[in-house]
C-alpha cells in the first residue's frame, strides 16, 4: 500500500531556513519520481517542485527557484525539500506526492500525503 | 505559465444531483489535466487523470471529458461524501498549475 508521510513543518522567522521529510513507503523512489505541493491559508493548490526517479534532474516552480532544494536518500526512501529564505507567503501546508508513472520524466500524481504545516512568522 | 481557470467557485448542490465544474487552459494541454478531491485534513485525491480516466477505485460516478483548452468534470448522484473541493491540474507543462478550486457543498 502506498504511503507519503511529510514531517519537518513547524513555526520559523522569516528569512529562516526548514527542511521537510517525505517519507514514503509501498513505492520506491528510484523507481518513481516525487512532486512537492503546497497550499497557502484560504488559497488553492500550487506545485513547487520535482525530483526524477534517477535524481538526475529536479523542475521547480518560480516561487521555488533559488530558494528550495530537492533532495533524496534513497537508502532511506525519503526525499526531502530544504527551504531558505522563508517569508510569510510560503506559510502554509506541504505535500509531497508520488509521480503516477515509473522512470518517466515527470508525469502527473497519484498518491498524496496529508501534509505538514509550515508558518513563517516572527 | 499556463493558467487554469475553473467554475464555478462554489456550489450547493443536492444529494442525487448531478453537478459540474469546469476548467479552461490558457493555452492548449492536450489532455494532460486531472481532476483530485481534497478534504481537509486529508490527503488530496486522484479522481480523473488525462482528462476522462477513472483512477482505480474511484466511484463511477466521477467522470471527466474536455481535451485543448476546455475540460468538464461531473458528478452524478451526488452523495454526502462527495462534499470537498475538487481542483483540476495541468501538466502539459512545467511548471504545473492548479485551478483555483471548486468548494462543493450539499444544501
């Protein structure tokens, strides 16, 4: 069965530094690539970021570009998001999700998980 | 970027009902748009991929048709669970993008 489990969320001042954890099981990251996603307070979904299922090539949206990182372990099956510089418009709630198809570039999600909070606040 | 527009913002609807939500692409995506659920507290939910695939296990009663710029998503014989909100995605393109999210309620 597959399962995404995000955690590393939490309070952090602005211009701070958070790294999230999605830790996945039922799947494996090399075989499938893993998307971040976020959702502000009162807004809609909105897609920040991609690593491959090989780890050779990450996408990320504009908001993310120079600020996040993606990241792996794959001994672990965990794929990560470092996030620098933090203001109060990334506050909001982290998913990371599973890629739909294996060793394809990037493709659509399937498999979600519930998501960790992040505020940014001082 | 493509931007996605998607109508309307929120319904009321009543068990048994059939309602609709549709999206528009500003530019042409083929058929690389689904459709997921998402309630709060929950993870999001894959319903509809490439525009009008049933994902495995959803209920039949979710269907989605559109292709280009213009995509429908319906539900019919709306039940209680369904209350939620239901968001389409492209991803002809990166980055991906979300419409705004449709809040479906049951009067």
């Amino acid at each position: 069965q597959v399962h995404l489990v995000e955690s590393g969320g939490g309070v952090v001042q602005p211009g701070g530094s958070l790294r999230l954890s999605c830790v996945v099981a039922g799947f494996s990251i090399i075989d499938y690539g893993v998307h971040w996603v976020r959702q502000a307070p009162g807004k809609g979904l909105e897609w920040l970021a991609f690593v491959r299922y090989d780890g050779n090539q990450m996408y990320y949206a504009d908001s993310a570009k120079g600020r996040f990182a993606v990241s792996r372990d794959t001994s672990q099956n965990t794929v990560y998001l470092q996030m620098n510089s933090l203001s109060g418009d990334d506050t909001g709630i982290y998913y990371c999700a599973k890629d739909r198809l294996s060793g394809y570039n990037i493709q659509s999600f399937d498999y979600w998980g519930q998501g960790t909070l992040v505020t940014v606040s001082s | 970027d493509i931007q996605m527009t998607q109508s309307p913002s929120s319904l009321s609807a009543s068990i048994g009902d059939t309602v609709t939500i549709t999206c528009q692409a500003s530019r042409a995506i083929s058929n690389y748009l689904n459709w997921y659920q998402h309630k709060p507290g929950k993870a999001p939910r894959l319903l509809i991929f490439d525009a009008s695939k049933l994902e495995t296990g959803v209920p039949s009663r979710f269907s989605g048709t559109g292709f280009g710029t213009h995509f429908t998503f319906t539900i019919s014989s709306l039940q209680p669970e369904d209350v939620a909100t239901y968001s389409c995605l492209q991803y002809d393109n990166v980055p991906y993008t979300f419409g705004p999210g449709t809040r479906l309620e049951i009067k």
